[in-house]
C-alpha cells in the first residue's frame, strides 16, 4: 500500500509541474537547466556534490554550460527568475487559480492508487475468508486432481502395457494353433 501512496504523490508532483508549465508557459527542462546552471555556479555542499558528479559523465558538458550562462545572463535563472523553480508559494497560487482541476486529479487518483488499496485491506479484515484463500484451496484441488489423473494415466498405461502383452500371447498360440491345424 505504501508503494501505491508514494506512486501517488509522485503523479501529483508530476501533475503540478505541468500545470505550473502551463499556467507559466515555460517547459519543466528549462527550468531543470537553470537549476542545474545554479548548482553549477553554487556554492552549497549540493552543488559541490553536482560538480562532483558531473566529472564523472561520459560527455563533456563545457558547451551546455556556455549555452547555460547564455541563458542565465539575462537573469531568467536567478532566484525568482522566469525559469525558477517551483515553490510552494507558486502550488498555494496554482491552488488558488486552479482548484477544480487540481480536486478532480487528486480525486480520481486518489481513488484509483489509494482508496483501492485501503478497500482491499479492509475486504481482507472484514472477511477473513477472502478470495484470495479460496483461489489457494481451489489451486490445492486443482493440483490434488492433477495428480489423481496423473496416477490414473499411469495405471491405464499399465493396464495397455498387459494387454498388448496378452494380445501378443494369444496372437502367438493362435498362430501355433493355426500352424498345427495347416
């Protein structure tokens, strides 16, 4: 259930970016570019682990960071910039602007990730007979008459083994009777 609650939370952070893209008109990877244009210039223990990081690509990066410092000349990445992050102020606005839309999202997958898996749970606590071990006793059945077939293929074989043998006793003495009566 945990994993559907988490599954949850990040369809909706993935909802509100979209949003706020829309709501702004600016793409989700331009303001992932000026964040990553700000961790390079930054001077946190982050950005040091980014720059770290970054050493280790396959690629060389140098022109991305010159397109970046092109980017962020015109102060579009700094602080409250128009390729700025998203920041709670800006989904309490987005909330404000766009509350029916953002209720039926989180209604709709609310129910279709959590609710059912809380439905479920309870089902299960509610009914301890459930479904699921009725599936179990019908597989233990079902494998009880598998191997109840398999016996009787096997005592049929059997029994086909001895009467072919007898078919070819007889089919022996009848052709020995045949034999003395010629």
């Amino acid at each position: 259930m945990f994993a559907f609650f988490l599954l949850f939370l990040i369809y909706s952070r993935q909802f509100h970016i979209v949003l706020f893209a829309v709501d702004t008109n600016v793409l989700p990877v331009a303001r992932d570019i000026c964040t990553q244009w700000r961790l390079h210039e930054g001077k946190s223990i982050v950005a040091a682990a980014y720059v770290m990081l970054e050493r280790f690509l396959v690629i060389d990066i140098e022109q991305e960071l010159t397109e970046w410092a092109q980017l962020s000349s015109n102060g579009n990445c700094i602080g409250h910039g128009a390729y700025h992050s998203m920041k709670q102020s800006d989904k309490l606005r987005l909330w404000q602007d766009h509350w029916p839309l953002i209720t039926v999202f989180h209604v709709a997958f609310g129910v279709l990730l959590v609710v059912t898996q809380i439905g479920f749970l309870l089902l299960h606590l509610v009914f301890p007979d459930s479904l699921a071990e009725r599936l179990l006793d019908q597989d233990e059945e079902q494998e009880q008459d598998i191997t109840y077939l398999q016996q009787k293929q096997q005592e049929n074989e059997e029994r086909f083994q001895q009467q072919a043998e007898m078919l070819e006793k007889l089919t022996a003495e009848l052709n020995k009777l045949k034999s003395k009566d010629a």
